[in-house]
C-alpha cells in the first residue's frame, strides 16, 4: 500500500487498482416509483404488489412525486448538479423477477448530474471522489432458489420499489477508500433520510467495477462485482478480484469483461455472465411517461429544507467542542450519534465528553450487541457523570466503576455516587494518614528511592490510592506525597 493507494507487487512490477463503484440505494417512500404499493421491509411474500407492479396488460406507470423529491435532496446532499430536465427509459432484459420484460431508469438524461464527496481515510488524509450522475430506476423483484427442491420461487414486494443508483468516477484506488466512500454516501443519504441504509436488509447494495494497470498506464479491463451487500464484503472482494487480475495477467492471461459474483464463505469472486453493453438492453425513451420536468423553484426548496449535513457539522464540532477530525468524522457519522454528543456536551468539555463517548460508551454498547438507540445511559446522564468528573467530585477510576453502573442499571451517576459513598476524598488530613502509613510499610522502597530510583514514586502513589479504596484525589496524593518523600 502507498498512502491510501493499494499497490500490487507482482512477479513482474507494481500494479495499480482503479475502483469504480455502482451503489443502489432504496429511497425512502411508503410507496414505489411508479405505483401506490407499499414499501415497508418484512412483509409476508408478494402482499405488496400492485397490477402496474405485476406488469398486468393495460397498467401504465405514474411517477411517484415523492421519489422524484428524494432523488433532488440527495443530489443536493452530494454537491452535484441537477438537471432539470430528465427522461426515462426502458431498459430491455429478461428475467423471472422482471414481469415487464424491462426496467424503467434513466440512460441518456439523469436526474442528476456530477458531484463529488469527500472522504477521510484511518491515516488522517482526506480524498474528493466524483461522482458521474445519480438516477432513478426501480427496482426488480427477488427470485429464490433454495425455498423447493425442484423450483425456484418469485417475490414481487420489491419489484417497483424506487432505486437510486449512484454512480462514483473511478477515483478510488483502494478496498480502504471503497469502504470509506460507501460509508460516507450511507452517512448523507441518512442524514437526509432518503435512504435508511440498512445493507442486511439489502436498501443499500453496491456494484465494484475493479481493473488494474501499471502506474500511470490506460484504465484496464474492468470487472463487475454484483451486489455486494456489506461494507466489509466489499473491501474483501475488490482486495480478491485485483489480487486475481493481477495474476491472471502475470501468468500470460487477459481479463475478459464480465460480471462477477463475490462468494462470502470462501472470500473470492466467481463468473456470473459476459459484460452487457449499453446496446444489449435496447435502452429507449419509455412511451408511457413524460419526460420529467423540475422547476428551480422547487429545487430552490428542497435545498432550503436540506438539514446541516457530516462535513458541516464535523468542522463545526471540530471548531466548538475542540474535538479531534478523527472523532469528529466517527462523531458524525451517523445523525443520532451527533444529537446525542452535542446534548451531553452542553456547556461541558467536549474532548472529555467525546473520549467518554467514543471509548467508554460505545464499547459497552458494541459488547451487549446494542445500538445508541437502545442505550441505557441517556446524554445527560453521561454529561452529568462528566460534571462529577470536572468537579472532582469522584476520580476518573471511580468514573468507570459509576459508569459500568449506569449502563446496567439506567441511574444516574449522582445517585451511585451517593448511594455507594464513591465521593473522592481531597481532605489532606485524611489523605496524609494514608501516606503516612504507606511510607512506615515500604522503608525498603523508600530507602531505594531516597538512593536515586525515581521511577519508585509510581509505586507509592498506587499503594495510596489502594488504600484509599481509588477515592483520595490523585492531584493531591501527588502533591502531599512528593513533599513527604522528598522532605
């Protein structure tokens, strides 16, 4: 790896890996694209499906206003440019889940245009992705094949459902910038909530078109990945596929364009079927809908309803609270998450606030296998164990101890505090005794110390503390102990 670019040694020199990507993106809609049935995920198999949906004789599509108004506010939200003049076509194909034989989505005049994200990678650095264009397409239905032993079974609750497909330049160079990009695109479309993003329950999917090349040299041949549903999965399989390519090539093959399929439980990529090209699918305006037609006006309120977006508020919580862009970007990332730092932060240090956040909080969540949501410890509580903290009032080791208390119980960090007698001791008379009696038990230590042997008033210091039950005032025993030892 160079930076952020994935390099490939081979037997024969450096490989370069281009990565374009494809993310098909549900919108969030009580109804579909072109129909009023229902869109809500779970629902028993195929009770969401309408005549249009079924592609019964006679059915004629009507463009769903709401899509269309998902669609802007996510070009919006990707800094890219809206056309306000857009067709849609069909797109010709046979298959068991497509009843109309076609999909209706945009070829020749998307809805929206060139944009670009900008993403931070684990080392610090930050990239501009572009973006080629968003469009509308809807989605097919879902064909299954391990339902009958001797059958295959069609769902049509999808079928119609309304896609966006965002398609990404081929700027990324890396399954790390891949991940980053698709998290990133998940994060605006959440906080604009015109996707909800849940790839388990496939809302969000991705294409991969991976090739590789020597530095420097023309793109090579690409291969799809179709439909990788996990962030993970995807770096995984765009790390197989150039590794595979690269190889292939070294051993005197050539790549063939061709869809592929990425294998899960064995971490590789397998052919699906020859690359179509744009000709194959006999794209054409679709005869039964107009061409779509956008005012500025209603794009100028779209924007003007659009909420504060990650990178907004990243550099704002960067700027107000003095967090770190790291923490800020993890802080952000999803629009809850912010909420709620920005309650527990009120008037409050908000490195402290986010270390408490990011370390304590999340880890305990992560382990019961709960989301913030679902957390027992409110913002304010966490703030106001951060105020106990601030005021001395309890020790940053007490902290933790209240802390896994209110994530079991719900309490608040002041009743624990209270009810334990956990309050940090910062009285010298009753700190000294301590010491006092630490010193008269360790005259070895002390004598290896008064010798030279610095690095022994670590030891002193914990001993007090220990003694202590962890509540005398760190700042304080220091103090009191550096007089005493040094005396």
């Amino acid at each position: 790896m160079t930076g952020s670019a994935m390099i490939i040694t081979g037997a024969t020199g450096d490989w370069e890996v281009v990565i374009g990507l494809e993310v098909h993106a549900q919108v969030l809609s009580a109804a579909k694209l072109f129909s009023g049935a229902a869109t809500s995920f779970g629902a028993a198999p195929n009770q969401q499906v309408s005549l249009v949906d079924a592609a019964m004789p006679g059915m004629l599509p009507v463009i769903n206003k709401h899509c269309v108004a998902q669609a802007v506010r996510t070009g919006l939200g990707i800094n890219a440019k809206i056309n306000l003049v857009s067709v849609f076509d069909r797109k010709n194909y046979f298959y068991a889940d497509l009843p109309q034989g076609y999909q209706i989505s945009q070829f020749t005049q998307p809805i929206v245009g060139e944009g670009e994200i900008e993403i931070l990678l684990a080392d610090g650095s930050s990239k501009s992705i572009g973006i080629e264009r968003l469009h509308l397409e809807q989605d097919a239905g879902k064909l299954m094949h391990d339902q009958h032993p001797a059958k295959s079974v069609v769902d049509l609750n999808r079928s119609g459902v309304a896609l966006m497909e965002i398609v990404s330049k081929p700027d990324l160079r890396s399954p790390e910038e891949a991940g980053a990009y698709v998290t990133k695109l998940r994060s605006i479309m959440r906080y604009l909530q015109t996707c909800d993003g849940n790839m388990e329950q496939g809302s969000l999917r991705a294409d991969a078109n991976v090739s590789v090349r020597r530095p420097g040299d023309p793109l090579g041949t690409r291969c799809e990945i179709k439909n990788v549903n996990s962030i993970k999965f995807l770096m995984q399989a765009i790390d197989y596929e150039a590794r595979r390519q690269v190889e292939l090539i070294e051993d005197g093959g050539s790549v063939d364009q061709e869809t592929r399929l990425f294998d899960a439980n064995s971490g590789t990529t397998r052919t699906m079927r020859s690359k179509e090209d744009a000709h194959d699918y006999r794209y054409f305006p679709d005869p039964d809908l107009l061409p779509l037609v956008i005012t500025p006006e209603q794009v100028a309120a779209i924007k003007a309803d659009l909420p504060e977006l990650p990178d907004v508020k990243k550099a704002r919580l960067v700027t107000d609270y003095g967090v770190s862009e790291i923490d800020a970007t993890i802080l952000t990332e999803e629009r809850e998450t912010a909420r709620f730092y920005e309650i527990a932060s009120h008037g409050r240090d908000g490195k402290l606030v986010a270390n408490w956040l990011i370390s304590e909080l999340f880890g305990l969540l992560n382990k019961a296998g709960r989301s913030l949501a679902d957390s027992p410890v409110l913002p304010e509580n966490l703030g106001g164990l951060i105020d106990l903290i601030s005021d001395g009032t309890i020790s940053g080791r007490i902290a933790k101890d209240v802390f896994a208390e209110m994530f079991e119980s719900g309490e608040e960090a002041a009743a624990i505090v209270d009810a334990k007698g956990l309050k940090q001791v910062s009285d010298s008379a009753a700190i000294e005794p301590l010491i006092n009696a630490v010193i008269a038990a360790n005259a070895d230590k002390l004598a290896e110390y008064k010798a030279g042997k610095d690095k022994l008033f670590g030891f002193f210091v914990g001993q007090v503390m220990k003694q202590s039950g962890g509540k005398a005032n760190p700042q304080m025993v220091n103090q009191l102990l550096r007089q005493k030892l040094d005396a």
